[in-house]
C-alpha cells in the first residue's frame, strides 16, 4: 500500500446499514477534516494528472470538496454536476440507478468549451453508475475526459468497467 493510500485507508470509517440496509457506507469526512492528510491527497491527485487537463469537474456533493481544492491547486477553473432541481440553467441531464435508488443529474450551459480537457473527481466509485452518468454529460457538454479520480474504488461493484475507455484512478481500491 503506498502512502497515499494509507492516509485514506486510516480515515475511511464504515458505516453499516447507511443509508439503507445492506450498505457499507465509506465515509471519507475524517480525511477531509485533517488538513494535512487532505492536502497530501490533493496534491497527488494534481501530480498524477499533470498539466494534462483545463477544467476540474466535481460530483455533487462530497465530489466538490475535492474538485474546488484539485482546480485551485491545479489553478484551473471547477464545474459542478449537480443533482436534478438545482442548476439554474441546465444544458443536460441524465438519469440512472444507484448502488442505493435512483438519480438524475445535470451539467449547467456554458459549463465548458468544446475540446475542454477535463479531469472528473469524485470521493467513491461503488457500481460506476454516477460516474458513467457524469461522464456522459460532460462529453455532451462537449468536454474530453482525460480522466476520472477517485479516493476510494470499491472493486467488488466492478463499476471501473462502466467506464471503458477513460483513464480511472483510484488512490485507495479495496
Ligand atoms: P455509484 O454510482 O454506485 O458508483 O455510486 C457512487 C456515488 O455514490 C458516489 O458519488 C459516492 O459518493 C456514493 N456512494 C455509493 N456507494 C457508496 C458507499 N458504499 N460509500 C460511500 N459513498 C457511496
């Protein structure tokens, strides 16, 4: 296990039957809330990505913790994909099923320009189906994916392989 991977392994915290039944619920906020952990994960996230991206894209909501500090450190700009009902003008919205329900979610007009590169961040890849959805709207946003990161994979939902053809990074798969 690399370091990187440790300062997440240590702070992870398992929370059984949330939000339903069933789910092991990976709760990364104990990594957020030690500043110097957080900034070691950010900062391998921009020296993995290089100088290969223009536009940070975080999934609402633990997606833009990272994404605001990954696009301020890269110092590039930060897009949210935000659940249906809360972008003010949407450009596109997809719908799909989750590890636990259903969702929709929304890019907003103007959130990019065509041929942006763009580098997607989120906490947690469980079945991919966020992931594949968010995907999927900022290449019709007319965005170039070169790249998905997450802290956490969680190999055994297989949701890496919704995702063929982008660049997946995990700092942590378990
Ligand atoms: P999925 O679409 O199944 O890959 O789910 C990914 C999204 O749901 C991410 O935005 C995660 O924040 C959240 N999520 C799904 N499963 C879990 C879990 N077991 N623990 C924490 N977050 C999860």
């Amino acid at each position: 296990m690399t370091d990187i991977s440790k300062l997440i392994f240590d702070r992870v915290v398992d929370v059984h039957d949330f939000p339903k039944a069933g789910i092991i619920f990976k709760d990364l906020t104990p990594l957020f809330a030690d500043g110097a952990a957080f900034r070691k994960i950010i900062d391998a996230i921009v020296r993995e990505a290089g100088d290969g991206f223009d536009m940070v894209v975080g999934i609402e909501a633990r997606g833009f913790v990272i994404a605001a500090a990954v696009a301020y450190a890269a110092g590039v700009g930060v897009i949210p994909i935000r659940k249906a009902g809360k972008l003010p003008r949407v450009a596109h919205s997809t719908s799909y099923a989750l590890e636990y329900g259903e969702a929709t979610l929304e890019i907003g007009e103007d959130a990019l320009q065509p041929g942006q590169r763009v580098l997607v961040v989120d906490d947690v890849l469980a079945t991919g189906g966020t992931a594949a959805a968010t995907l999927d709207l900022v290449e019709r946003a007319g965005g170039q994916v070169v790249g998905f990161t997450v802290l956490l994979e969680l190999a055994f939902l297989s949701g890496r392989q919704r995702l063929s053809g982008r660049p997946v990074h995990a700092l942590l798969t378990v």
